[in-house]
C-alpha cells in the first residue's frame, strides 16, 4: 500500500502548496476541508478545483459551525475584518481554537484510513500572528495525538508535517511554483465574494500580493 497522508485543504495558497509538496513526496493525499461558519464558501470552491486538479485520493468536506461560538472576525459579521494593514499582536482574524478543532478531526480521519501523515501549511514567517500556527502548538499537538489514539498507542506514530512553517510568503509561492502550481485556482482573501474575487485590502491579501511581488511574479488573484 502507498504511503497516505491526510492534507488540510482550505482552497488557499499555503494549503494547495502544502499539498503540492505532499504530492512530491509520494503520498497518497486525501484533502479535508471545513465548511466552519467561514465568511465566503469561495475558499471552499476553490479547494474542490484545486484538489481535482492536483489528483487527491479523496477530497471530503467536513460541516462544523464555528460561527456558533462567534470570536471572529471571520465567523461573525458583527466583527469588522481589517483593512488597513498588519497591526501588533493577535488580529480579530483569528478564530478561536481552529487549528485544534481542525487538526483534531483530521487526526480520527488519518486513524480510520491508516495514514500516519498529516500536513498543514501553517506558517510562523509571513503570517497574521496566530498562535496555532507556531512550531511549538505543531509540536505538542503531534506529541498529544501521539497519546490519544490507538494507533499511536500501538506503535504507529503519526506526524503532523508543517513544511512551510519557517518559509516567506515568496518562499512558499516560489517552491509551489517549481512544483507546477496554478495559484489562479486557490482564494486567499478573507471577504472574498462568492466567484472567488478578492478585497486586496485584507492582511491575507496584503500578505499575498508582498510574496508574489517578492519573487517577481504575476499576481494570478482576481480582485474586486
């Protein structure tokens, strides 16, 4: 049997070259997206397109109402999203616990189909200061699941694979480019419209276009 890995899909930039690097690795990738309450479902179009294109095993969508709890800026339309730049510490992006929830679920995902990989293309360079995005909360969620399964108990350790973790914005598009990347499918803007157009205001967008311009390339997003 192949090797498998399971691979958090969002139908953004980090996560479609975190597959890409998955894929180059000789995986068999099965993608999970979560339909979490999120602002705009384009993410989630897009994450379909990209994991056809890119020949996942399998492409699940996992429905999970974040926007019950609220906390964000990305789950409650009462919280505006930012639009005037990067400021100091944690931004009202960021919702409550996410990465657990998700990493958590993908966890029971990987133990059903005997996949001792997951991959998250969280990153702790050029990113909005999240805190489940640092090399320290992949690290002790590995060693937690490593304990809480029985596969880990019985000896099939699994690993939570970051590869993009220490990477710039233009690191990251420059080693999905090399790998045949067609970054004119994925959405990263935060209040994208429903066809997949972004703001170009948003930190995610701000962060975006900085790589693309740090690397010489041609911004291949759609704006408004």
């Amino acid at each position: 049997m192949n090797k498998r890995a399971v691979v958090l899909l969002s139908g953004g930039l980090d996560s479609t070259t975190a597959l890409a690097i998955a894929k180059s690795q000789g995986y068999d990738c099965y993608a999970m997206s979560f339909n979490y309450g999120q602002r705009s479902l384009a993410e989630l179009n897009a994450a379909k397109k990209v994991a056809e294109s890119m020949d996942a095993k399998e492409h699940i969508v996992v429905n999970l109402d974040m926007s019950q709890i609220g906390g964000s800026a990305l789950t409650d339309h009462s919280i505006d999203v930012p639009t005037e730049g990067l400021e100091e510490g944690i931004p009202v992006t960021y919702v409550p616990a996410r990465n657990t929830v998700f990493l958590s679920i993908a966890l029971g995902w990987a133990e059903v189909l005997k996949a001792d990989h997951i991959f998250i293309g969280v990153n702790a360079v050029d990113y909005s200061g999240y805190p489940d995005c640092r090399p320290e909360f992949i690290k002790a969620f590995e060693a937690m699941a490593n304990l809480a399964t029985k596969a880990g108990v019985e000896g099939q350790k699994l690993t939570i694979e970051a590869p993009l973790i220490n990477l710039t914005k233009a690191q990251i598009i420059a080693e999905g480019m090399k790998l045949g990347v067609d970054y004119s499918q994925t959405v990263s803007c935060y209040k994208a419209t429903d066809d997949g157009k972004a703001c170009g205001v948003c930190d995610s967008c701000r962060l975006r276009k900085q790589g693309f311009v740090g690397q010489g390339f041609a911004d291949p997003t759609r704006y408004v």
